[in-house]
C-alpha cells in the first residue's frame, strides 16, 4: 500500500509512523487512519520490527479529526456524512488489539481532542519539551469518540481524566508528566533519537516475554480476583520458560554476564 498521509520507516528494529499531513497540524482522516491502521500491519507482521513509534510532522503531533476533510470522504464512500463515526476511524484501536510489540508515542507537539485520544492508545508516551495537550470535545458539546474515555481513565485516574474531558483545558509537558500521562520529557532538539535510544533495551531484549508482558497487562485489566490473575499469569510463564531467550537468560545470570538474545 502507498501512502499519501503517513510515512513509514523500518529501521534498526524500529517501526517509525509519521502522521504527514503538517498543513492542518496532522489532523486525521478517514484515509491517513486506513493508511495507519495498514502501517501498524505491516509492523506486527514485520519479524524485523521489535517496537513501533508513533509520531507527528511538523509542530503538532495531531490535532484530532478534520471535519472538512472526513465530512467530504464520508460523502463520497457512504452517500451521506454521519455525526457518529467517521468512515475508518476506528480502524487504528481494532488493529492495536492485536499488536503486542510496544507501542510507543512519540509526542512532538500539540495533541488535541481525538489527537489526544490516539496518544492515549499508546502504551508509553514520551514528549519532547513542546507537547500541549487537550481534550478540545467539549468545546463542540461532543464526546470523546476515539475510546479517551476508556484509555484516560485508566491511565491518569477517573477523577483527573473527567476534569480535562469537562474542562477541555489544555495541559504542558510538564503537567502531563507529573499526573502519569507520559512518562518521561525529552529536548525538542534530537527528540526521535532520543526515543529511539530509549527503546534500544526493548529492541534487544527477549520478544517473547516483552509481548507477552504487554499482551498479560492489558488482558488483566479485565480481572477482579487475584489468584485469577496470577493463574493467568502462570499459564504465560510457563510457556516463555520454554522458550530459547529464558534459558539463556538464566544462563547469563548464572554467569555474571550480559545475555544474548535471539
């Protein structure tokens, strides 16, 4: 598939998603939500690809949905727009279910409304020293449509999450670090390198247990009971002590040495 609205990169066991429309400060589409939902496609399926990194050209990360643009496309792929769901814009969170390499957010700028939604399905975000951050819905009287009110709650606290939903006040990347949102602020200068270099233990570390980790937390936010999780929990174990990266694992702590994963 060629893309219009995205770049993407496979480069040292990095997968690079560049949403590519700066002109509009990368708001979104029905087509760069295809062409991303396809991106991160490729990288699941991509054996080369370790860890994915979601980005924005320009001085934005995203800006949310553009109405003028998914007004258009609606109305020549369905007949008629819809207030309810743009064409496609689901298709990145369907996609995401099925990803188990981290998923990392790379928050170049301002990410505002469903921008911000889509940083929110990120499993990690880092910002670098410009990132604003604002959930713009109810300045239109609208909701979150891009699952924020799944994803935000979840990962700041109910409480704080509905003040910016209620509020739509806009937040720094320093107010966005100290309540969890991201975890770490990076200078605007090298920002990509700079996350790429973070993500170099994940790059090198054994695959299996990186995804099963990450497939294991997200299945689990769905367990009440303890001793259901760690039964759960065990089941994984057992299979990843099987695999070739844990015996050498323990074989390299044994020895006092570095492992070497495959």
């Amino acid at each position: 598939m060629s893309y219009t609205e995205i770049l993407y990169k496979v480069e040292n066991g990095i997968a690079t998603i560049t949403l590519n429309n700066p002109e509009v400060m990368n708001a979104t589409s029905p087509t760069m939500h295809h062409e991303w939902a396809n991106a991160i496609l490729n990288a699941r399926d991509d054996d080369n690809v370790k860890v994915v990194i979601v980005t924005g050209a320009g001085r934005a990360f995203c800006a949310g949905r553009n109405l003028k643009t998914s007004s258009q496309e609606e109305q020549s792929q369905v007949g008629e727009p819809t207030i309810n769901r743009t064409v496609g814009e689901h298709d990145v969170a369907e996609i995401l279910q099925s990803l188990n390499k981290p998923y990392i957010g790379a928050i170049n700028g301002a990410a505002a409304g469903g921008g911000m939604d889509m940083a929110s399905q990120c499993d990690i975000r880092f910002a670098s020293e410009n990132a604003r951050f604002n959930m713009a819905y109810i300045r239109m009287g609208a909701m979150p449509s891009q699952g924020g009110l799944w994803t935000l709650p979840r990962i700041i606290g109910t409480a704080k999450a509905l003040e910016l939903i209620w509020t739509g006040k806009t937040i720094d990347a320093q107010e966005a670090l100290s309540i969890g949102y991201v975890s770490k602020i990076f200078p605007e200068e090298n920002f990509i390198t700079a996350v790429q270099q973070w993500c170099e233990p994940l790059i090198n570390g054994p695959q299996e247990t990186i995804q099963e980790d990450k497939k294991l937390a997200y299945r689990l936010l769905g367990i009440n009971d303890l001793v259901t999780a760690i039964g759960i929990t065990d089941d994984a174990a057992r299979w990843v002590r099987q695999r070739r990266n844990s015996e050498e694992g323990r074989r390299a702590w044994l020895e006092r040495r570095n492992p070497n994963f495959s």
